[in-house]
C-alpha cells in the first residue's frame, strides 16, 4: 500500500511540475525560433539569417563569441552592437550578384583566425543563403568534411542560383 501511495504521490508531482522542467531551455531556443535559417554547421560554427539584439544575446548565451557578417554596405550599426555585446566582429562585403575567391579567401583566413580561441563562430547574411554557400564550402574544402553532408545542409537552406553555383564550382575547383 505504502509503494502505492508513494508512486502515486511522485506521478502527481511529476505532472505537476513537468511543465517546469526545461524553462531554461525554451527561454534560451524561443528568441531562435524567428531567426531566419538558423543551422548549427559543426559543434564551432552556425550560421543564419539577419539576426537582432535579441538573437545574438541569445546566441553568446549559447556560447557564440564570434561573428562573420557577410553582408556589403555600412555595417556600423552591427560593428557597434558587437563591441557593445563583446562580440568579436568582422564584415566581408559579400555582393550578391558578384562573391569572389577574393571574399572566400578572406573568409578561409577569418576562420583560421577565430579558431585559435574557444566559441562558437557564427557566420550571417541577410537569409543566410551566402551564408550556407561560405559554410558549406569551408566544410568542405577546409575542415575536409564529406560533401555529401555539408551539401544536404546547404541545399536546406536554398538551393543556389546560377550566379552562386558558379562562385561554388570555381571554389572548389581552386581549392
């Protein structure tokens, strides 16, 4: 009777407070939620859509300490709010209908820069479709990742232009 009771007692508890239980976790992934194309790349890197204030507080609690804006134009704003959140920042000007090995070495270069530290480095664009392109080619030319894999995340973001399949087939070519 005794086993009963104290069974019943610790189901009713656990209803009870189940609701509870990972607060913490929804409160850190529900600010992610409407962030555009979100995608964790490999335990070191994630990539995204334009973030706000709100997500990148989010993404430096989840341990994002490094940011690689892709985006061309005045990045003062982003550069200020960076500094503000101790961020560590740096912009490659990206042009949509023009990316460059120039803007991928660039990019090769950052990378190995900000992996000497510990974090977690998130790389960005406007819907982070330069941004899978750049991830999934450092993947695969870099990091030596199978690009089968690196691929299937990229193509669940967008599936490349043109213009985009070009820039893909001479990074890989040169590199």
């Amino acid at each position: 009777m005794k086993t009963i009771i104290f069974t019943l007692v610790v189901v009713l508890l656990s209803a009870i407070f189940a609701p509870y239980s990972n607060a913490s976790e929804k409160s850190l992934n529900a600010p992610l939620s409407d962030l555009k194309n979100y995608h964790v790349d490999t335990p070191n890197m994630v990539s995204s859509g334009m973030p706000n204030q709100g997500h990148f507080e989010t993404l430096k609690a989840m341990g994002v300490n490094k940011v690689i804006d892709l985006i061309p134009g005045d990045r003062k704003e982003e550069s200020s709010l960076m500094k503000e959140l101790n961020l560590t920042y740096y912009n490659i000007q990206v042009e949509w209908e023009n990316p460059t090995l120039k803007n991928f070495h660039e990019y090769i270069l950052t990378m190995k820069q900000f992996n000497k530290s510990e974090g977690i480095t998130l790389t960005h664009c406007r819907l982070n479709w330069r941004g899978a392109v750049f991830t999934y080619l450092y993947r695969v030319t870099q990091l030596k990742e199978s690009e089968e894999s690196a691929k299937q995340d990229m193509l669940a973001i967008w599936v490349p232009n043109e213009i985009w399949q070009g820039f893909i087939d001479k990074v890989i070519s040169k590199y």
